[in-house]
C-alpha cells in the first residue's frame, strides 16, 4: 500500500479499489490514507483482512467522509 499510495492522485477517475489481503496494516493505511480522499468518483473500498487497528482507523477516518460516492466499504 505505501508504494501505490502517491499514485492515486493519477487515478481519480477510479470508481473500484479492492486492497483485500494486503496485508498493509497501520502504517501502509497511514501512508494510503490522505491519498484516498481524492478519490471524488469511488463507490467501493475493500479494505478485508489488512489487519488494521486503532492507528490505521484514525488515518484513514477524516477521509472516509470525503468519499461522497461511496458506498460500499
């Protein structure tokens, strides 16, 4: 996750991410997270079985609320 993550800027046509078992945990969700908020156009976010706790949820919450379109996480 950290390696895509200065790549999503690219790709805010994206309408789909799937992460599911990447295995990212806190900090690839830390280095994801600010990133993902540019995504204006994504409806589904996977995020299964990257093992995160309290710090990657802390990271990756202020985003959630700029994702107007999603709807399935």
């Amino acid at each position: 996750m950290q390696a895509l993550a200065p790549h999503l800027e690219m790709l805010s046509f994206l309408t789909s991410l799937n992460l599911d078992e990447n295995w990212g945990g806190d900090v690839g969700m830390q280095a994801l997270a600010p990133h993902l908020g540019r995504l204006s156009s994504l409806t589904s976010l996977n995020l299964a079985e990257n093992h995160l706790r309290v710090e990657g949820m802390q990271a990756l919450a202020p985003q959630l609320g700029r994702l107007s379109s999603l709807t399935s996480l």
